[in-house]
C-alpha cells in the first residue's frame, strides 16, 4: 500500500510474535484491492471490458462497505473515481494537469451504481470505469489486522496502518487508555507536529488531508483528493478531517468524504451520522487554523 505498518499489542504469557502472519496478511489483501499492482484483482477489473471473477473475498468486502459511503455521502465518496486520479497524476499513470475536455468526459465514466458486484462477479456497465480504493483501503487493511488478532485472543492492541487504524482495549504497559497524535495540517515531511491528541476507547482512527500528497502544475498546488462531481481537486478551507467510528474502512471512507464535501457540509453531515465522530482542522477568513468537534469525541481530544 506504499506506506509503513505498527502495531503494539499485549500477549502474556504466550508473547506471540504475528509479524510474518501480518505480512502475509496484507500481501493478500494486496493482492486485491491495490491499483499499483498490474496483477491484483482491482487492476485486472480496471483492465478488464466486462468485470472479472474475483478469488479473494476483499474487493467484494470492500466495496460493500463503499457503497453504504457512497449512498450516504451523496457520492462525495465514490470509488469509480480512479479515471480522474489518473488523469491528475495521483495513481499508477503519471501525467499532468488535465484539459477540461479530458475532464468532461471522464465524469461520464464515474458513479457507484456503474458498476453491480456479488461475492462471484463485479461488473461495470462501460469499458472504461475503474475502481480507487485509495479513500478506504488502508482502514479496510487495518481492519483485517484487527480481526486477525482478535481472533488469536488479543485483547489490548494498537494498529496503525499509514496512519489509521484501531485502538483495542489500553496501554497495559502504562495501565492507560492509547492516545493517538493528529498532525497540524502545516506540517512539513521534515517538520512533523501534532494539533491534537486523542485517548481512544475500543474505537478505530484515520485522518485524511492534503498533508504530503499533492503535485505542482505551472506554479499551482493542487491536493490529491478529487471531487468526483466536479473532476477537479478539491480546494477549500478545510484541510484535515479525522474520523473515528467502530471500524476503520467506515472511518477512512467518511474522512475521504468529508474532505471532498469542505467544512460547512461536513459539519452538516457528521451531525446526522450514527456512530461517526470528527475532528476537522480548517482555515479561517485570515489564514489562521480553527478546529470543529463533534460532542461525542470533544472530551477525548486534547489540543494544542
């Protein structure tokens, strides 16, 4: 998935050590949902005229959760954005900025209800539409973690899977609940600080943002989250969006919404949302940063 992997859990007295199963875990979970992969069952569906068969249980699981997303959001979260990724450079073909020809008529190639999937078939209704898993996918590999571990007995654990992941149980080494850092939205990759902390009870965590992703085209800054109604980067005043919620794909694919929809709709929208809290790092009027929380998660984050 083209990021880094910790995971910090509690096994006394056995003291089992899951690396190697972890990574043959992921190496799966790869297998289906990652773009970059010419030979995964995502890439295979993109290739593809019709759809693919798939073998592994993943990209169904996947886009199951997407599609409840996707209905909720209004499509600002949509996974057949993968032509748009592409043609901006953010995915596996590298290009520049896009005409607005180019543009239009790849919006004709994005919409969840392009494409109809079971556990046997995924089918599109076009040659053309390809699937992005980018918005969810880290959350979704966090979750598999999760539930392997789970099932080994694990009681008390953190996985963090680029920066997303669950917090299970607590600290047992400092009899403490984990406490998660967010980072300031001004943070370099050289000059990493955090905005807020996060003490966690059984819940999973993902932010969102522009942070490190994005490309320069004739001297403009354009971010790496494409709003799939409009084919272009998003660029408002909101500038990272955490999200924590009972598993991490839900947490990740709201984030990736949210980031799409800016502050005013998000804030709208996380309000009628069951289960899913946030914290949103936004610009002011004076270039300034300002912070929105929701109740249910205000009394567990501390700022800075």
């Amino acid at each position: 998935m083209g990021t880094t992997y910790r995971i910090l859990y509690f096994d006394e007295p056995e003291r089992r050590d899951f690396k190697s199963d972890i990574d043959s875990l992921l190496t799966s979970v790869n297998r289906a949902i990652n773009t970059y992969d010419p030979a995964s069952e995502i890439s295979r569906f993109n290739q593809s005229e019709k759809g693919i068969r798939p073998e592994l249980p993943y990209l169904y699981d996947i886009l199951k959760t997407g599609k409840k997303i996707y209905k909720a959001s209004g499509g600002a979260f949509d996974p057949t954005v993968m032509p748009l990724v592409n043609a901006w450079g953010f995915g596996p073909e590298k290009s520049g900025q896009p005409s607005t020809s180019k543009i239009d008529s790849l919006k004709n190639l994005i919409g969840f209800n392009n494409i109809r999937f079971s556990k046997k078939r995924i089918k599109k209704n076009e040659e053309g539409i390809q699937l992005d898993m980018g918005g969810i996918g880290q959350g979704f590999g966090a979750d598999m973690i999760f539930q392997f571990l789970r099932s080994k007995g694990i009681d008390h654990m953190l996985v963090e899977l680029g920066g997303e992941g669950m917090a299970w149980g607590k600290n047992l080494q400092k009899e403490k609940p984990w406490t998660i850092g967010i980072l300031n939205p001004n943070s370099t990759p050289d000059n990493q600080y955090f905005q807020a902390y996060v003490t966690l009870h059984d819940q999973a965590f993902t932010t969102s943002g522009n942070y490190f992703n994005y490309k320069i085209v004739d001297g403009r800054k354009f971010g790496h989250t494409i709003d799939p109604a409009s084919g272009y980067p998003v660029q408002h005043s909101l500038l990272s969006a955490s999200v924590f919620a009972g598993d991490c794909a839900t947490a990740d694919g709201w984030a990736t919404a949210f980031m799409v929809m800016g502050v005013e709709k998000a804030m709208t929208t996380v309000k009628s949302l069951r289960g899913v809290e946030a914290l949103f790092i936004f610009s002011n009027e004076t270039g300034g940063l300002e912070t929105y929380t929701t109740p249910g998660i205000a009394k567990q984050i501390t700022l800075e």
